[in-house]
C-alpha cells in the first residue's frame, strides 16, 4: 500500500509505503518509483533513519534495534 505523491504514474515525492507481508513501514523521498533519498524504515526487529539508494541503507543513517527479538 503507498500513500503519496505521483509523477506520471511512478510513486515521486514525498510518501509512505507499507509492506503489511514483511511488517515494514517506508516514509521518505520517492524518486521515479525507487526508494531513493530520506527515509524512516521501521521493521519488526529495527529502526533506521537515514539515506536510501534504490532501497537499500547508504550514506549516514541512525539504525537501532531492540535489546531482545521476539
């Protein structure tokens, strides 16, 4: 589920995406469709506030996770 700025069909801008399979909140800086540039990530098992490139963690960031795991 996405919530959030479109450009010519493509999730661009400001938005939130949840991956309600995976449990995995995205709120950040779209750009053509890719998770690319400011973003909070939040999974079940950690935290990350910082930069994305295509999705993954790059660059600066803050990642925590919890002292325990369920």
């Amino acid at each position: 589920v996405y919530y959030g700025q479109f450009l010519n069909g493509l999730k661009h801008g400001l938005g939130v995406e949840l991956a309600y399979n995976d449990e995995i909140k995205y709120k950040g800086e779209f750009n053509d469709g890719r998770k690319t540039g400011k973003f909070y990530v939040e999974k079940p098992t950690e935290k990350y506030i910082g930069y994305l490139e295509n999705g993954l963690y790059q660059g600066e960031g803050r990642l925590t996770t919890p002292d325990y795991v369920y």
